[in-house]
C-alpha cells in the first residue's frame, strides 16, 4: 500500500472520550451559552441560505475580528479551529524546512510536523518550565522553518518570561516564522499583540475554543501581518469555514461581555482551588496562568481512575516529558471545583495512608 511511512508510524492522536458527570479534561468552558444567547445564533443561523457556499475567506467574520481587536483585516486567517491553522503553518514555513518547539507542550505542533515530514526539533522546558533560551537560539542560527510557543504554556499553565520571548522573537527575525498560541491568553491578562504589531515574522494563534466557550463549534484565528496571512490562506481549503461556523463567531463577537464574565469568574475559582490544592500535602499544584491546574500525584494512574469512580474526569499528563507524576484539571463551575476537591482530596488522603 501506498501509505506514506511517516503516516503508518504515527501514533492515532491520544484521546479517550470517558462518560463522567463532571467533565474538566479539555479545557473547555463550563458553561454553555445562555438561552436568550443561543436564541440569537438560531434566529441568525435561520436566515442563512444552506444551498449556498460561505464566505471563502470567512469575510465578515474577519471584519468582527478586526473591529474588535483593531487589527487589519488582511492579517487575519480564521479556520475551523486553531490546530487546522497549525497544520496550515506547517505546510506553510515548516515543509520542507524545519519546525521548533519545546516539550512539553500542545502536542499537535509535532504531530504535525511528524506527518508532514518536515524537519523536527523538540527542546526540553527547563524544570521549573521556562524556555531554553540558548538552545533555541542556537537551533534559530542556523536554517530556515517555523518556531511554535504556547504562551500561556500548556499543559503547563505558566507565561514564559516576555524577555525570553522577545530574545527569541529577534533571533527568528530573517529566516522564521514565529506563532505564539495564545489560545488561553484571556486568562492571563496579557498578550502579544502589540509584538506581533511590530515584527513581520510573528503570528498570534486564536481560538474560540477556551475563554469563548465554543470548543464544539471549532473556530480559531491567526493575527498576522497581511503578507504572512496571504500565504497561509493560500494553504487552507476555500470555503473551508461553513456560514454556520461564521455566523456563530459573529454573534459571539457582539456578546464579549458574556465572555468577560465567564474569564472573571473561571480566574477568580483558579486562584481559590489552586489556594486549597496548595495545601495538601503530597502533592503539588503549579501556578497557573491558563482555565487548568497541572498537579503533581503520587501515583497518577489511580488517581485518574479513582476520582472518575467518583463521577470526577480530568487528564492524565503523566506520559509527557519532564511531567511524572502529573495529573490535569479544567477549572469548572464553582460547583463542579467544590466536587472535585472533595473527591481529589479523598483520594489523596487515602495514596497518604498507602504510604504510612
Ligand atoms: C495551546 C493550545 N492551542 C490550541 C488548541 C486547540 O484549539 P482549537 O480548539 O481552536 O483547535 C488547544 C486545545 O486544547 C491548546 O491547548
């Protein structure tokens, strides 16, 4: 058969849908859409001609997203989530040449660079998850490609130190193209769009996904310079973005208050379980800048599968480099958090009593 081998050896992607009655495993919003929210997006998607083909460039979409982050609107590609945009980096500064990024980090950057066949190299976090800075300078001196950062860093949850970014920013400047995923920066208060204002070589990667609250309706978008948007648009499907996916994103965009909330209420619950995860003892809570909580456990596995015998699911992180032991949870609603902390501390008090 003529599968090529860098297809056949790869791994299918690592995901197992488990039923459970709390679910903070995707870094998804808790809360779906209000009613009087949803009644709007059916009115609107009511009126959409369903024989029709969409906007090929997601057109007035782009224009929403430009209006509100004052962006041009040629700088901007939206897709049907951000990691279809990662595949479309790659082919577009990454085949043929080389793909850069860190471990641990969002896993499809290497998964896509795998598949398409393009030159990879994954450098190791530091312990405490900053960037090798050097290392990464070093492997910028020399060829050509795409640097991928998650900035907030994910699974990890910290922001990287906006100097080391910016060193590496500048170390890429003639021959890299640099994306920084920024798909939890609502979280963090922070970005790096004024960055990528002033440099030609830097994409600032979207999503709807997280703070947005429309993981199912898959959308995301990338902030660039009209040039670089070009030629990624060129790689994309046309018309690949439906009217329905665009009218939804369009709505969303008119409603960014709901959205504020959701961020308000999501940071303030991280700080009040990150507070009571830090003081157990036997385990340790990372800081976070994101929607999740890396932990580290004791003994990863049981904890998984018991607090899912307790109705509780999170994700196991525990096969990745340089995170033994580690465990991750979404941060829920203030009633899911409250039942995860009883189930988890439960099911470490008892890894306490194995221990004695
Ligand atoms: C760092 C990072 N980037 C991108 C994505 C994917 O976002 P999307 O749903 O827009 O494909 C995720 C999803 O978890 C993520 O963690």
């Amino acid at each position: 058969m003529c599968i090529r081998p860098a297809i056949r050896s790869e791994a299918p992607y690592r995901f197992r849908a488990e039923p459970a009655g709390i679910k903070l495993d995707q870094n998804e919003s808790p809360f779906d859409l209000t009613e009087p929210l949803k009644s709007r997006i059916f009115e609107r998607l009511s009126k959409i001609p369903f024989n029709r083909y969409p906007e090929i460039h997601a057109q007035g979409l782009r224009r929403k997203i430009a209006r509100h982050f004052e962006w041009p609107e040629d700088g901007i590609v939206v897709a049907g989530g951000s990691n279809v945009l990662v595949q479309s980096l790659v082919i577009t500064a990454g085949l043929g040449q080389k793909v850069l990024t860190v471990t641990p980090t969002f896993p499809v950057y290497a998964m896509q660079a795998r598949l398409l066949d393009a030159q990879l190299i994954e450098l190791p976090l530091t312990t405490g998850f900053e960037l090798p800075v050097a290392a990464l300078e070093r492997e910028l001196s020399s060829g050509r490609g795409v640097l991928f950062l998650a900035n907030p860093a994910a699974p990890t949850g910290n922001l990287h130190r906006r100097t080391d970014l910016l060193s590496l920013i500048e170390a890429a400047a003639t021959d890299w193209l640099v994306v920084i995923d920024e798909a939890y920066c609502q979280f963090a208060a922070s970005d790096y769009l004024e960055v990528v204002r002033q440099h030609r070589h830097v994409v600032s990667l979207r999503t709807f996904s997280k703070a947005f609250g429309l993981g199912g309706v898959r959308l995301g978008f990338a902030l660039t310079t009209p040039d670089v948007a070009e030629n990624v648009q060129k790689v994309m499907m046309p018309f690949a973005v439906s009217s329905l996916q665009q009218a939804v994103g369009e709505v969303m965009l008119d409603e960014i208050e709901a959205v504020t909330e959701v961020v308000e209420q999501i940071s303030s619950e991280r700080a009040r379980l990150w507070k009571a995860l830090s003081r157990l003892e036997n385990i340790t809570v990372f800081p976070s800048e994101t929607n999740f909580l890396l932990i580290k456990v004791p003994d990863p596995a049981r904890v998984h599968r018991e607090l899912l015998d307790r109705g509780v699911l999170i994700r196991r992180q525990d096969h990745l480099p340089g995170l033994q032991g580690c465990v991750r949870v979404t941060i829920g609603s203030i009633e899911e958090n409250a039942l995860f902390l009883s189930a988890f501390q439960e099911v470490v008090m008892k890894q306490d009593r194995y221990d004695e």
